[in-house]
C-alpha cells in the first residue's frame, strides 16, 4: 500500500470539535456534517499532513 497518499478538507471546509463528536463544516453550500469522535481524531491526523497509509498502520496495531 502507498504509504505516501494524504488528505486534507477542502478551503471551503473546516471542522469542529465538540465535548464527544465533531462537525464539518461546508461554507459554501452551508451543509453540516456531523462525525463521531473516531473521525474527529482521523480528520486531525490528516490535517496534520500525516499520510492515510500510516494512520491505517497505527489504528491496525491498536487491535492487535
């Protein structure tokens, strides 16, 4: 797998965290999208500039 890819939220979006969740915000069409804690902490690895590839090894090794 290429360890290299990465993701960010487009300049129109930005997220906010809450006390147990999270929400996306979309400022040009207004939409909300609300995520639950586990995407809070994936969205901010990736803004982060941490690759998919090595965010996927490290949630893989926490269950084993």
């Amino acid at each position: 797998m290429e360890n290299s890819i990465r993701f960010s939220l487009n300049e129109d979006c930005f997220l906010v965290k809450g006390a147990k969740r999270g929400a996306i915000y979309k400022l040009d069409t207004g939409d909300v999208y609300s995520i639950d804690e586990h995407s809070v902490e994936l969205v901010e690895k990736c803004e982060k500039g941490i690759p998919v590839g090595e965010i996927l090894i490290e949630k893989s090794d926490e269950f084993r």
